[in-house]
C-alpha cells in the first residue's frame, strides 16, 4: 500500500508498526523543573510509527484517541492510525490553533490472535522473516497466555499476562456438545442473572487453547454472583452455620488467594452479618500486642466446677476440724489433672491481660 500524504483527508485511517514507544512520554517524565514547559503533558503516551510503503516520512508520532482506557503497544505490534485537526493552542505563527495535523492510534490489530502479543517487526518494511514476532522489551517478557473460553453474551477485558475481567451471566446448555471447546464454565445455575469474574493468573494451555477461571486454582480471583453456584468451589474446612458456597445460589462474594490482607487507614473494619459470623484457621489470634495468652477452653471449665460444687456439696468436717479426705482425692485424680490441662486453649488466643 503506497501512501502519499499530499492527498490525505481530514480524517484518514491507515495500518502502522510501532518502531518505538518513548520512555519519556509514556514511561517516564521530568518533574519538578523551574520550566513549565520541560513537562510537556501534551505527548503523554506518544509512540512513533511507519507506515507500509511510506517513503517520504517513514516515521510518525501517534497519541492515544481514548486516553481514558489505555493499552499500550508493543513495538513491532501494528495499530490503527488515523490523522485528523488537532486543537491546539494558538500562537503567533497559528493564530486559529486549528490549523496543525495530529495522528492518533486506536487498538493494537489482533495479527497473531494472541493474548501477550502481536508483533510482527518488520511488516511496514515487508521484511517479516519467521521467529520475527518473537518480542523482547526493557522489562516485558514474551509468555504463553491462553485465551478465555468466550460463552455468548460475554464481555471480555484481559490483560497480557493472564489477567482478566469477565461480566457474563447464567449459562443454558447449548445443546450442541461441540458449540464450546469448554462446555461449561465453573459456576451453575438456573435463574437468570449477572456474574462478574476477576481472575489474575492461571494454568496456560499450550497454543492458544481457551481455558475458563477457577476459583480453587487460580493465583487469585474475586467473584461476584446473583443467582449461580459455584459448584467446585472448596473451602478448607466445612461451615457448620452456614451453607456451603457450592450450594448457595444466591448473591455472593467470594474471594481467593493465598493470602489475603484486609486493613484501613483511618477508620474501622466492620463486619456485620443478619445471622452469623464463622472463622475457620487452625489457629486465631486478636489483639495487637506480641505477647498472647490462650483463651480457656468452656466445656473443660464447666466440667471442672461441677465436680468442684459436688465435693463441697458432699464434703464434710472432721472431729479436729479438718476438711475430710473426697476433695483431696478428686484434685488428685487423673480425670481432673487431665480437666486442668484443658483449660488453655493456645489455637485461640487474646492479648495478655495487664493489671
């Protein structure tokens, strides 16, 4: 494709490849100089591009159109460009401010139908060898990142490197056993409603082989229901005041990963629940202070003191005044010693008391 610019619209769309994404626009810029101008805010996010065939002026620079969702090109991925009137602002030598042309790039061209990346260096050239689209950056890394599998209806934003958001909705069957590579995703359910699905890192298939989100497996995930279950869903241990995530089919929040950091800056962390609150954990521990002492252990007590009430009760005095031989015997008794033992309970354990 011959381009000449002479002949350009006002608005006019071209294919490019990205021979640099400058660091000073888009990585990093100068700050606090004493010239205003040393940060020129106006080429934020500027890549420079060529065009196929283009002899005259093989290098352009391109700004974002949509600088409110940014995507920013790997060099060697082709975009869309266009050059249009660009609103600047008037001066001595452009009194109108509307007289200068500016190209702007939209999305990267999905050549290589690849999640991480589509580079082919080399294209506005015609000089694409095999191994081209092979693509290493100052700090980004070429990796194999499967697609998600697609469901009808859904609307998909993914990252590069196997991150992603999901806003999909209960799924029918679709009768054919062939329409989906994945038939079903991991959650269920048969009232209509929405889902939104956060999912940040997972197992890659090989190619570009779709794979779905999985609460168990995935680095980390937040998901959000209505009306599904999700039916493979594990927790460590079994609720005993509430019903199993994997049953419940009303709206949940369920959120995964391998550690999981709650905190606030100012104020307090509220937890409030219609009917109840269970912690699971092996071991629990409240308070802020290093040193914990364990919290007693209810039925060891209660079991204690009533045999402590039922020696007194039945205890007597002898002639000499002295308490009679029944208490002695139950504090010696290994039934009891065995009580007394119970009665720390180091899983669950409270700040030290301070007097």
């Amino acid at each position: 494709m011959k381009l000449n610019l002479e002949n350009l619209n006002d608005l006019t769309f071209c294919i490019a490849e990205v021979i640099e994404v400058t660091p000073f626009d888009t990585y990093n810029y100068i700050t606090g100089t004493s010239n205003a101008n040393d940060n020129n805010t106006s080429n934020l996010f500027t890549i420079h591009v060529k065009l196929d065939g283009h002899i005259h002026k093989p290098r352009l620079s391109a700004k974002p159109a949509n600088n409110s969702i940014k995507k920013i090109p790997l060099v060697g991925e082709l975009v869309l460009v266009f050059k249009t009137k660009s609103n600047v602002t008037p001066s001595a030598e452009n009194i109108s401010g509307y007289n200068q042309e500016q190209w702007y790039y939209l999305s990267t061209i999905d050549v290589n139908s690849s999640i991480n990346h589509n580079a082919v260096p080399g294209w506005s050239e015609n000089k694409i060898v095999s191994g081209s689209g092979d693509i290493k950056g100052k700090s980004f890394k070429e990796q194999a990142i499967s697609p998600l599998q697609p469901f009808e209806g859904d609307v998909l934003i993914e990252g590069r490197s196997g991150n992603s958001i999901r806003f999909s909705g209960t799924l029918e069957t679709p009768g054919d056993p062939n329409y989906y590579i994945k038939q079903s995703a991991t959650f269920t359910g048969t009232a209509p409603g929405p889902i939104t699905i956060i999912s940040n890192g997972r197992a890659n298939k090989q190619g570009k082989e779709f794979v779905v989100e999985d609460v168990n497996a995935d680095a980390a995930s937040l998901w959000l229901t209505s009306t599904q279950r999700l039916d493979k869903f594990k927790l460590n241990y079994k609720p005993t005041l509430a019903a199993s995530s994997n049953t419940y089919n009303k709206s949940q929040l369920i959120g995964s990963a391998d550690r999981i950091v709650l905190t606030t800056k100012l104020d307090d962390i509220i937890l409030d629940s219609k009917k109840g609150i269970e912690i699971h954990a092996p071991m629990i521990k409240f308070g802020s202070s290093e040193k914990k002492e364990g919290m007693l252990h209810s039925t060891a007590v209660v079991k204690l003191l009533q045999q402590i009430i039922q020696v007194i009760q039945t205890g007597f005095v002898d002639e000499s005044g002295a308490i009679s031989m029944p208490l002695s015997k139950m504090l010696q008794s290994n039934n009891t010693k065995n009580l007394l033992k119970q009665l720390t309970n180091n899983k669950i354990l409270f700040d030290v008391y301070k007097k």
